[in-house]
C-alpha cells in the first residue's frame, strides 16, 4: 500500500512539474486579441498594482447557492432506452429519437467526450474542443497510475474533415477539453478560437490564434462564432488557476443558432446567453462529471447535473438539447459509471415533464439537425 501511494505521489508530481516547463507561447504563431468595446470579465483582486499583474478571471454569478430542482432518492432507475453490458456500464442509447422538423443546417459528428464535429450546410467544418486521444503526457501518464484507466479511443476523424477544418474553437484549458499533441494533427490553414490567456499554452507552428472575451464574436466565412460565459474555472498546472478564460460557443448561420456549453455548471448566464441571441436551435449541453462523495456542492458548482442541463436547454430556449459528457469514451471523472448521467438524464426528464425534445447520440454518431 505505501509503495501505491509512493508512486500516486511521485506521478502526479511529475506531471505538474513537467508541465509547467512545457514550452509556452511560440511567437511564430499569428496572435490577435478580439473583444467587446466594453468587456464583460470579471477579476478577483491583482497580485501587484503593476500593468503586467497577473489576472484571475472569476465566474460573473460566483456566489450560485440554490438549484431550480435536485433530484433526490432513485435517481438511476433502469430503463428500456439504454443497453448496458455492465449495469449503467459500456452502453448504447436504443430508444426513440425526436422528429427533427425544422433543420437549421448544423451537421453534427460526436467524436466522445465533449468534442464535436459540426459542418454547416455551406460546407464550412468546425471543431468544438478535440482531443482524439488520451490527455497530453505526462498528466495522462500520472492519470493513469493514479486512477487505474484511461478512456477508450474517442471516433476517429476522417483526414479530410482534418484538412478541411475552417475553424477549431476550445472552451477552456483542462487537459480532457484541449490537448497540445492534438492540434498538429489539423491544417494549420485552420483558425483556432481560444478563451482569454490561453495563447500562452498553445504551440508554435505558424497557427493563426485569436483570443477571446466574453460575448466577443469572429466571423468565419458566413459563420459567425460568439465566445460566451459559462460557469466554470481553469489550470493547466497548480501555479496558473483562473489566469485564462472558459466559456462556451454559439455559432450562426443563415439565421440558425448552435450553443456549445463547454464545461459549465448551472448559473444564470444561461439566460443572459438567452436575452443576447433569442431561440437556440440546437443545443450541447454537458451533463455528466457532477457527482463527488467527497466535495458534491463544488462538483456541482461546475459541472450542470442532468437535471441542471434540462432547466438550462429551457432557460436557452433550445429547439432541440443533445447532451454529452457521459460515454464509453469518456473518462468518468467522478461518474459512478459511463452512462448513469444518461440515466438520470432520461429519469428526470419524465419528473420534470422536460418540454425541451432531446437528441441522445451514442458516440460516434452523425446527425443533421
């Protein structure tokens, strides 16, 4: 047993320790700031009262309290829709889908985990937070011995959707959201959309990278990509918490709005997202990674139960939510298994008398809303 911790120990100490040394901003990158006139970040207090302080971004509801429901007692009942090898384990979603009748021209293609695919009918691709494999090394290695698993492959993605990639936009810097040994596997031709601070971490390699505030937009052919708030925080390392931003994505074209949440837990920037951009045709919305024994209210603070989501996709006024997060290729970081979120997802839903229709998409799947 001690010999066990020894090496949880010196893991997780390597993975930081290397970490920090890796190789920061590359300025062969082509970098631009893009904010509102009046940007909307909020900062907890500066070390120093120099220009160059270090920011810490803070989330713009902070003190989230009271949560419109919880679910409470059988919170996982089995049901018919999802076969399971395991008990809410290794499954698939066999159970009807919505009629899709107003199709807004987003191509979706979900890869696992928080990573999408999305083509519009112009034929413009993007890409929502992809990480095709593991974590970067040597966090996936400290990962690994620390918790005994690594997730599954994720879906492969074509070469030619790699090389066709208009732009790749990322939510915020956790290792399961944005990977650095990822990204050279995209034409660098590509634009990459990062929150605020988070240039710093990318890689050389003459990429063209825009930084972004929140509510700040960037119009990408027809498409025009809107950085929004979420409820959330970031670190790369135990020395850079909250120096960069998170957030989620809208992108619209031709009228039709998607919303990618990114990694969130429920506040009232959902319905200021609402009052910005009215109805949302489609949206992602994360609803797994919320359950801990040991810290449940801060896991929830950051990360929408499924019950949370539905009260979101209302708030948003989603035509249609497709949720994610949960999956045979995830990681489970802190779900009981690789699909109890989804049970609960669909328990709910019939307690609340959800309105929102939802799209439940196996990993992997293609879809046109």
């Amino acid at each position: 047993m001690k010999k066990w911790f020894l090496l949880m120990f010196l893991a997780v100490i390597l993975a930081v320790c290397v970490t920090i040394f890796l190789p920061s901003f590359n300025s062969s990158n082509q970098v631009e700031i893009v904010n509102t006139d009046l940007p909307i970040e909020k900062y907890s207090r500066q070390k120093g009262d120099t220009e160059d302080a270090t920011r810490y971004f803070i989330n713009l509801f902070p003190d989230v309290e009271e949560y419109p429901i919880s679910c409470e007692g059988d919170c996982y009942p089995p049901t018919d829709d999802i076969k399971c090898s395991e008990n809410m384990h290794d499954c698939q979603y066999i159970g009807a889908q919505p009629t899709i009748k107003d199709v807004a021209g987003f191509d979706l293609h979900w890869l696992g985990h928080a990573s999408f695919r999305v083509q519009t009918d112009n034929g413009q691709v993007f890409l929502f937070d992809p990480v095709f494999g593991q974590f970067d090394w040597p966090v996936n290695w400290g990962f690994r011995v620390t918790q005994g698993f690594n997730r599954q492959p994720a879906d492969a993605v074509e070469f030619e959707t790699l090389e066709k990639v208009d732009a790749v936009m990322y939510s915020h810097n956790h290792y399961d959201h944005f990977n650095r040994a990822d990204i050279e596997k995209i034409n660098n031709e590509a634009q990459f959309l990062l929150p605020l601070g988070l240039a710093k971490r990318f890689p050389g390699g003459d990429y063209q990278v825009s930084e972004m505030g929140w509510y700040s937009q960037k119009k990408i052919g027809d498409v025009t990509a809107h950085f929004v708030p979420a409820h959330h925080f970031s670190s790369r390392t135990l020395l850079d918490q909250n120096q960069s931003l998170w957030g989620g994505w809208v992108l619209e074209h031709a009228g039709k709005r998607l919303f990618f949440a990114g990694d969130t837990g429920y506040s009232p920037h959902f319905n200021d997202i609402a009052e910005r951009y009215g109805e949302i045709d489609v949206c992602l919305l994360p609803i797994a990674s919320y359950f801990s024994e040991s810290r449940p209210e801060w896991y929830r603070k950051v990360h929408t139960t499924p019950e949370d989501a539905l009260v979101a996709a209302q708030d948003l006024n989603c035509k249609i939510m497709i949720p994610w997060g949960y999956g045979n290729a995830s990681w489970r970081m802190g779900d009981h298994t690789s699909h109890s979120a989804l049970f609960r997802l669909l328990h709910m839903q019939k307690k609340m008398n959800a309105q929102t229709s939802i799209y439940v998409m196996n990993e992997g799947e293609k879809q046109l809303f």
